[in-house]
C-alpha cells in the first residue's frame, strides 16, 4: 500500500486565565488534509472572499502551528 502524507493544521485564540467579559471563549481550530489533494485554488478563494471582507490575505499568513506526519490509508 502506498504511502500518503496527512497534515494537522492547528491554531487556537483566547486565554486560559480568569474569566473575562470581553473574551469568554477559547477557541481550538483543527484542520486535517491528504497533501495529495491540490487545494490552492480553494485557498486563493477563501483569501479573495476574506479581501472582500477587508482582511487582506489573512489566511495565507496564519502563524498557526503547523504537524506533519505520515500515515498509511
């Protein structure tokens, strides 16, 4: 069986301290994706939809924390 490379995309926002009123949640976003399925041209709309909205390329610039590993599927 051949092998096929599975990335995790991960990113989180908010605090784990006290409570605050202005920022109640912590957020944990996980993004799973076979590298061997070509998904620029959807990242390139989502980057043109976010433009729209006025944040210019936000998505292409995440500092998310970024695993990759290999596994068999």
């Amino acid at each position: 069986m051949a092998k096929r490379v599975l990335s995790c995309f991960i990113d989180e926002s908010g605090d784990f301290g006290p409570y605050e009123a202005h920022s109640p949640y912590y957020y944990v976003a996980i993004v799973l994706h076979d590298q061997s399925d070509d998904i620029s041209d959807k990242i390139a709309g989502l980057n043109q939809r976010a433009a729209n909205e006025g944040f210019s390329d936000c998505l292409e610039k995440s500092s998310a924390a970024t695993f990759s590993f290999t596994c068999l599927y």
